[in-house]
C-alpha cells in the first residue's frame, strides 16, 4: 500500500462514529430520499426550506466531535469533581434503594424510556397500566377517591393544589394560608404562582388559619421539621368558613400514620421520590395530586381510565381530555404536560415489588432507626423534637460547629439556623450511619439493640394507621424479582415504543436516545447527589450544567440560559414571567396582551392565562401559516397593551415560515416581545437560531431535541433562553 492511500491516524480515530451510528440513513439512502423530492444534496433541501434571511451563515462554534468513549470518559471526569456524602438533609428528599430489576428494566431498558406520550392508546396499553398502578397507590395511601398521573415536582403540585382549591371552593377570598412548616422550595414556587393570579399567600402558625378568611389551607404532613399534628378540629374550622384543605405529605410515612383523607383533606399532594428513584441533584421525580371525586373534572394533569375496547374488553385509555391544555388552550387552568412519566413508573413498581407489607416495613425501620438516634440524642441532653416519623428537629445547640464535625466525617444534615438542625432518616440509612451522627452529638451509642428494646415509637398514638391500602392484586402478586421481570415485560409488550419503530405521533421533535447518553444517570456521583448539597460537594454537577447552557446559547443565539424549568411548559411559564418583569423594569407593567397563532401548542395559551395575560389569538391562512396582515391589525389595536407574542417555529406542521423576521419586527414596532416556542429546536440546530431572527425568549426542550429520553411523557426539561436585555429577570 502506498504511502499517499493510507488513511491518516485522525481518519482511523473516526471522531464521527457517534453521527454514523446514531442517523439512521446512510449516503445512499439519503440521495435516494433527495431524489424523491427533487434536491440534489442537503444543502439544496435546506436552502429550498429555510427562508434566507434567517439561515445561519456560518457553522456552530462548538468542539470537535469525539467518540462516545470520549465522551464517557469526560463525563466521567466532571462525576469525580462531585463528592457523595451520607446525607441527612431531607426536606423531601431522601435516600432510597432502586430495587436492580427496577433499575435494569425500566429505568434503563429503552422499551420504557424511548416510548412517547400514551395519546394513542392501542399502542400504550403497558404504559397505560404502569401509570394507573400509580395512580391506585396515590389514592390509597392519601386515603383521597381519585389522583392523576403524575405532576413535575412537590412544589408545582402545590401550585395546582392551591388553584383547584381556588375553583372549587365557595369562598370568594383571594387568600391562601400557607403554614409556615412547609417546605421552603414549596412556599417559593407557591408565591411565584400565585402572583399571576392574583392570590395573595399568607403565612403563619398552622392554629391561625382556622381565624383567616381564606380559600384554602396548605399544610405539611408531616411537617417539614418533621413533626406530626393532628389537623382534624382544623380542618372543620376550614370548611366551616367554606374554605379547602390541601395538604403536601409523605407517601412513606402514610404506610404508619393517618391518611390525609381520613381526617378531611380535600387535596393531597407530594412527591414519589423515595419510591425507588435517586436524588439526581433535585430531579427529575414524579409529584402528584389526588382529591376528591368531585373535583376530577378540575384537577390538573393526566388521568388514565379504564374502558371497553370495540371487542368488548378492558382497555385502558386518557380520559376526560377536555380538562386538558392541548384541548383547552387559553381556558386551560394548567399547562402541566409533559409530568415525569418515567419515574412515576418506577415509583408505582416500587410499590408492586415491595407491597403494603415491604413498603409498612421498610417505614417502620427507617422510624425504629430514628426513634433510637433521638433517644441517644436524649441521653446526651439535646434536645429533639417530639411526634415525628424519620426527621429529626435538633434544638438549641451550636448547629455551626456540629455540622464543621459532620463535613469531616462525610455527613450532610439539614441547616436550618444557627441553634437547631435537621436529621432525615431513609430507607438507606444504617446501624453504623445512627452511630456515626449519635456521635457527632457527643453521643455514644453501644448497644444498639439494647436501646432499640427500651425505646417506644414516636409516631403519636392518636394519629397511627389502621386502615388497609394497596389491596389490588397486582400489589400483591409481583414480590419476588422473576415475578416482577415477567410483568414489566408483558407490559413492555403492549406498548410501541422507539426500540421497535418510528412513532409518527404529536407535534414534537422524536428521537431514539444513545445508550451511552443513559450510562451516567445511575453514576452514584450523579444519582446520589442531594439537591441542598453543599457546593463544593457539587462542583461537576456545576461545571456540567455551564458548559451546557453555554452550548445551548451557541445553538440558540440567545445570551443566557436556565436549566431550572423542569419541563417545556414550566420553561414556557418562566419565559413569560421574565417578560412580565422586564415590562415591569420598564414602568409598563399594564402589559397584558399576549397574541398566539390558532395553530401554536396548546400548551401556550395555557402559560399565558397561569401569568395573567389576556391571550388574543390569531388567524392562519389557508396553508396553516400565521395570517401576518391579521397579527398586524391586532398588533396595532393592542399597542398599548401587548406583552408578547407567542409563536412556535417550524410551526406546528413543521413549516419554516417565510414571515418570521417581518412578525418579530411588528411586535417590537409595539412594545411587546417575541416568545418562539422551542418544541421544534431540533429542526433548527445548525441551520438557524432564533435569537438572531428577532426573538426575545425560548423555552428548549431537552428530551426532543437533545438526549433525554422521552420515557412516555417526561422526563422533561425546559431550559428558558433570553436575550440579554431579558437576562436579569
């Protein structure tokens, strides 16, 4: 072979490997398709799709491509800059064990996480079941007739809680109590929530809300120091002055105490996390509401239902739609879409593998675990908090210097002030770890199960549990891990998801996930990180999320970016709100007007009505493309008023329409600013960035364009893209 025909060493590293392996069509294939519509190369289709004015003229300044061994190894250095601590912090989360056939089979089997949102029915009956069994286990153990399937997090589900009790209820108050136990991340979304629709929170002492002219009651249960009450009297007093009760709680602990709709709760919310499903630095974890029977055709998110099917048998399918933002729009009263489908998926097998026995069990030890550390506490004359489940609430110490021994021993515990501390205990939690954290006390614990016999519970005897939950057969029969296995795959066999074929459904970008891109979730560095850690247990967790919004500003041409929004319509949501500050900023906070194309995601108007906005919608054309000569005259009787416009590109139909910079120009010409929604990015990336055409803000959405599986509806995250003068709000 002569010297000049031997490939070079960098053509033999084949740095591309990645783009070969992962797009399906190969040369051939893809001058055949060219030929078909009648383009003799890529360059040619693009040129012919993508209107001139706002085509990229020049490549994406990103790295070279490696290969996915590359790749790993670099994801595996940032793993190595975060550091695992035993932690102890809880504030709803906690530590738990995802049992392997779990693990192996949902969370990474691409039968589960490749598979798209179940609108069509005949091809998610898997899924479908999945996902009632999780709703039968919210109902049951919040003791409430009905829950859905799945929210995004406690937080947001509080908000829904707080505006269904706002519908429901009699009361023509604008007040939401909210207790002052609550957890702090909880009371934060809640007033960012409230502020659009015009509810005005206040908190308090929990014995207050029963003298405050409220619509609803928020409570923590238990609370977030851990205590449990008994709320039964104040729950009367609620409903006596026509007010609702909502109450955020703890799926585990309901395995022991009163459930919430035993002593009168109209709402129960809270998370799934600890059913299965790691800390992941804060997510993704599946929320979820349940409520009263009456309030079904309110309450936010999916329900799954079971039917007849046309030969006459059980079937289960989405039912009552019409609550729904894609059905609803404007009128919508959330815009929950996309709702972490795929841990909701694992916490409903965790509750089928483990039953009400596994589940009673392991709450009773995580108790029997906590209950013996306080008593240890005690001992040594500190003091702990009574009437509790698994946190411990430490008073009237040096909180600085205990939590200084608690870092050099490894250990993360809840900072609340300079006196008094947090201990989470968990279903990960043992012998050794209570020794340890006795210790930092000045404790010495010697004799474990000594104490263990000499310790009573501290569960409050008037508010133990002694209802059944989880009586369904199929909480009952998948205990041992064949059993579970062959389930999981009958189930799996119901469904079409992308390990199979294409599914040519919704309006959205769908992409099968690189096997690669899953390995470093169940990274114990990843996975085992605490949302509250301490930064500098965090510093690759960091160094990851701003290399990727710096990557995300190139492929978008906005300025900045946040990670924070945990789905395409929370992304939506903060957007709008950036643009309601920036009006604001600017002494025009009467800006009220958003205009939306009759073709945009449901989800739009439905963001835009959760802000306060008034939405206007526009008329399309005969082809489908936005009416440019009707957004102009509703532009211009609106000036005063318009905030924004909100406009999905490609469009729905996946149209790149030729109008884009002349609409984005109308709008500025009034005041307002330009919402392109990002559903589509993946259409754009490389060819075109919104940011330099005219836009103001996008939301992105990770699990269409980018690599996080799509796992039947979530998980899910909406990265918010602004441009700089939108940076600061």
């Amino acid at each position: 072979m002569s010297q000049s025909s031997t490939p070079s060493l960098r053509t033999l590293e084949h740095h591309g490997a990645f783009i070969e392996r992962h797009i399906g069509p190969n040369d051939a294939e893809i001058a055949h398709m060219l030929r078909v519509v009648g383009h003799d190369s890529l360059d040619a289709l693009t040129d012919a799709i993508v209107p001139a004015s706002i085509k990229s003229a020049t490549p994406l300044a990103l790295p070279e491509p490696i290969t996915e061994e590359e790749a790993l190894a670099k994801i595996r250095g940032l793993a190595r800059r975060n550091r695992v601590f035993r932690t102890y912090i809880g504030q709803g989360y906690y530590g738990t064990h995802t049992p392997n056939v779990i693990l192996r089979n949902i969370l990474e089997n691409p039968a589960w996480y490749t598979a798209y949102t179940p609108y069509q029915a005949e091809i998610s009956q898997g899924r479908m079941e999945a996902l009632i069994n999780f709703q039968t286990m919210c109902a049951d153990l919040t003791g409430m007739e009905i829950a859905n399937a799945s929210l995004l997090d406690e937080g947001t589900a509080a908000a829904e809680a707080m505006t269904l009790a706002k519908r429901m209820c009699k009361s023509k108050s604008n007040v939401f109590f909210v207790s002052s136990a609550v957890h702090p991340q909880t009371l934060e979304v809640l007033r960012t929530r409230a502020d659009g629709v015009e509810i005005e929170i206040v908190v308090g002492e929990e014995a207050n809300a029963a003298e405050v002219d409220c619509f609803g009651v928020l409570l923590q249960y238990p609370n977030t120091f851990g205590q449990i009450h008994d709320y039964s009297c104040l729950v009367e007093a609620v409903h006596a002055r026509g007010g609702l009760v909502a109450v955020a709680t703890d799926l585990l602990a309901l395995t022991l105490i009163a459930a919430p709709g035993e002593w009168g709760a109209d709402i129960v919310v809270g998370n799934t996390q600890r059913f299965g499903v790691p800390f992941g630095f804060g997510g993704p974890h599946a929320a979820f509401l349940a409520c009263r029977d009456a309030y079904k055709r309110s309450m936010p998110g999916r329900l799954i239902g079971v039917s007849i099917d046309a030969e006459g048998k059980p079937a289960y399918r989405l039912t009552l739609q019409t609550r729904e933002q894609h059905i609803r729009r404007e009128k919508a009263t959330s815009n929950i879409c996309t709702a972490q489908v795929l841990l909701a998926v694992m916490a409903s097998m965790y509750a089928v593998y483990h039953g009400a026995e596994g589940l009673t069990r392991i709450a009773r030890r995580t108790h029997r675990l906590a209950a013996i550390l306080a008593a240890a506490l005690r001992q040594a004359r500190v003091t702990v908090g009574p009437d509790f489940f698994d946190t411990l609430h430490v008073v009237d110490v040096d909180a600085n210097a205990i939590h200084a021994r608690a870092r050099e021993a490894g250990i993360n515990l809840r900072e609340i002030d300079g006196r008094s501390l947090g201990i989470s205990l968990d279903e990960t939690t043992t012998r050794q770890d209570i020794v340890d954290i006795a210790a930092l006390f000045g404790a010495n614990i010697t004799d474990i199960d000594a104490l263990d016999a000499s310790v009573a519970d501290s569960l409050p005897g008037g508010l133990l549990r002694h209802s059944k939950f989880l009586q369904h057969p199929v909480f009952n029969t998948h205990h041992s891990e064949h059993e579970l296995l062959r389930y999981l795959r009958s189930l799996a066999d119901k469904d079409l998801a992308l390990d199979r074929t294409m599914i040519p459904l919704g309006s959205c970008t769908m992409k099968l996930n690189a096997t690669a891109e899953m390995i470093p979730v169940t990274w114990p560095e990843f996975a085992n990180i605490h949302p509250l850690a301490p930064e500098d247990q965090t510093e690759g967790y960091r160094q990851l999320i701003g290399e990727l919004e710096a990557m995300l500003v190139e492929c978008t041409g906005y300025d900045a970016v946040s990670l924070q929004p945990n789905s395409g319509a929370q992304g939506e949501f903060a957007g709008l709100l950036a643009i309601q500050a920036y009006h604001d900023a600017r002494g025009e906070g009467h800006r009220d007007i958003c205009l939306i194309p009759e073709s945009a995601h449901g989800t739009n108007p439905a963001s835009a009505q959760m802000c306060g906005m008034q939405v206007v919608v526009t008329k399309c054309d005969a082809n489908g493309n936005v009416d440019v000569a009707d957004m102009r005259a509703k532009a211009e009787k609106y000036s005063d008023r318009l905030a924004a416009l909100m406009i999905t590109y490609p469009s729905t139909h996946g149209v790149f329409e030729e109008d884009i910079v002349e609409i984005c120009e109308i709008v500025h010409q009034h005041g307002g600013q330009v919402y392109t929604d990002g559903a589509n990015m993946n259409a754009l990336v490389g060819v075109a960035k919104p940011g330099k055409w005219g836009s103001d803000v996008s939301h992105l959405n990770l699990h269409k364009t980018f690599c996080i599986p799509h796992g039947g509806g979530g998980p899910g995250v909406g990265p918010c893209a602004v441009k700089e003068h939108l940076a600061p709000f």
